[in-house]
C-alpha cells in the first residue's frame, strides 16, 4: 500500500508523481485516491510542486509517455489502448494538439529513420 506520508516532502513527491502517474491511468481522481489525498489537497501539492494543475500535468505525462509507447508498440491503436484512451481517435486528436503531428505521421517518421543506413 501506498504511504502517503511521503506527500508531505517536497522533493519526495516530486520524484513519486511519474510514477503513480502511470499507475493511476493519468487520471487525477485517481490519482488523489491512490494517495490517500482529497483532490483538492492534491492541487495544492501540484500547484506548489508544478504550479498548475494535476489534470494539466497529467495531459502533459500522458503525451510524453505516448511517445515512447508508439515507437515502443509501433501501433496508433496499441499506444491509445495503452495509455487508457477509451477511443483510438480521441487519442489522435490529444497527440495531435500535442504535438502538431498526427501519431500517425510521427510514427511513420520514426519507422523511416531505422531505416536509414
């Protein structure tokens, strides 16, 4: 179980959040639950941590980590599925605000380069 006394050191938490970040689907209610937090306690940690909002920078993690998945499943549905997108071209739209580019296209980009001699 979880130890939520670790939410009380700054430096602690800040190395924690990735990683609950994942186990928690980047969802902030979630999030705050696996702690132990009120999800009005946990936006004041990640506002005194991040200043912004747990919901903002689980976003921010979650696209990140779509990056790696995709070259990692090589996969549009896969990385979605992963990363607990419930439709495939909600997560196209979320990657492509992101970052300007289709998944898709990144994907494609990335297969060209391993290619490469």
């Amino acid at each position: 179980m979880f130890d939520a006394a670790l939410l009380r050191h700054h430096p602690e938490r800040q190395q924690l959040w990735p990683k609950l970040a994942r186990k928690c689907g980047y969802n902030a209610g979630k999030l705050a639950r696996i702690c132990g937090l009120s999800l009005r306690q946990l936006e004041r940690y990640f506002e005194e941590d991040y200043g912004r909002s747990p919901c903002d920078w689980l976003k921010e993690q979650r696209m990140i980590a779509a990056r790696f998945v995709l070259r990692e499943t090589k996969s549009v549905k896969g990385t979605a599925l992963q990363l607990g997108y419930k439709q495939e071209s909600l997560f196209c739209k979320s990657f492509k605000s992101c970052y300007g580019i289709t998944p898709t296209r990144m994907l494609d980009i990335h297969l060209q380069l391993l290619r490469r001699p």
